[in-house]
C-alpha cells in the first residue's frame, strides 16, 4: 500500500535529484565561460592588444582598421614626398651642371668675338664649344634613379631624351621624349 508520505519522500528525492544535476549543469557552464574569458585574457595579456579578433570589440576592429589604414596612406606619402625631393635634387644638380657649361660656351664665344685671334685660335676655341656642346646633349640625356631620361617627358624607358643628327647646314639636336609631365 502507499502512502502519501512515501509518495512524498519520491517526490521530494526527484526533485533534489533534478536540482543536484540542474546545479551541477550550471556551474559546469559558469566554469567553462570562465575559462574561456581567462584564455581570452591570456591572449589579449600575450600579444599586448585587447581585440584579436574583429568579434571581440566590431567597433574598436573597425576604428584599428581605420587607423591602419591612415597609417599606410601616411607612410606612403611620405616615401612619395622623399623620392620627389631626391628627384629635384637630382635635377637640381643637373641643371646646375648645365648652366655651369652654358655659362663656359659664352665666354668662348665672347673672348673668340673680342679679341683678335689667328684662325688656328678660332679652330681651337670652336673645337672648346663643341666639346661643351656634347658635355650639354649628355646633361640633357641624364637618367633619375630609376634610370628613365630626367628630361624626357613621359618616355621613360632606355631610350634617349636628346638626339644629333647632321643635316647639311651642320649638326642638328632634336628632342625625342615624349610631351608632358609625371
């Protein structure tokens, strides 16, 4: 026969059975979120940052992505601006050079037009601007540092900028880069 208070006692033994595995269900989750938040922690501690991933903070990755990016456009302008002041010092230079020689060939020209002087002296002092003349078609062909013609245009290439040719009335220089500008 039952009775009631067995009938209790079952119930009552159920349920402090359901309680014990519910309890034990929970505190195996809370431990395992625990581990987890400390394995998560130990990676931030290690490598030194708080996101690792874009899933730990969206908008902390998102702003990090940002700064990133900022950061290569930055460096990039600044290669940018680096390689275009060795560029205008090397065409400084060149130019300097150029006028230095210019400079040379009107003095020639003045002291051959001033002073009284034999044909042998004219021959040596015409021969003096030729050579200057050629030094000025090699400045004008000078390669940068990426070995593109300074001063031809938009060829690049290993072609040359400046080229001679004779022609009846004497030797003649034409341009043979391409219009324009970088």
């Amino acid at each position: 026969i039952l009775t009631i208070p067995q009938y209790r006692g079952a119930a009552h033994s159920t349920m402090n059975r359901i309680s014990t595995a519910q309890s034990f269900s929970q505190a195996s989750f809370h431990i395992s979120r625990l581990q987890q938040r400390s394995s998560a922690l130990s990676e931030q501690i290690a490598s030194g940052m708080r996101v690792q991933r874009a899933s730990d903070d969206p908008l902390a990755s998102a702003l990090g992505e940002q700064a990133y990016t900022r950061m290569r456009r930055e460096e990039s302008t600044q290669r940018a601006l680096s390689n275009g002041r060795a560029a205008l010092q090397d065409v400084d230079g060149v130019l300097n050079t150029a006028t230095e020689t210019i400079n040379q060939a009107r003095e020639r020209i003045i002291q051959a037009a001033n002073e009284p002087l034999t044909d042998a002296d004219r021959q040596i002092l015409a021969r003096d601007i030729d050579s200057l003349r050629e030094q000025m078609i090699t400045w004008s062909n000078a390669r940068n540092s990426n070995g593109s013609a300074m001063f031809g245009g938009l060829m690049g290439g290993s072609g040359e900028a400046f080229t001679q040719s004779m022609t009846p009335t004497g030797r003649k220089v034409d341009f043979s880069g391409v219009v324009g500008q970088y």
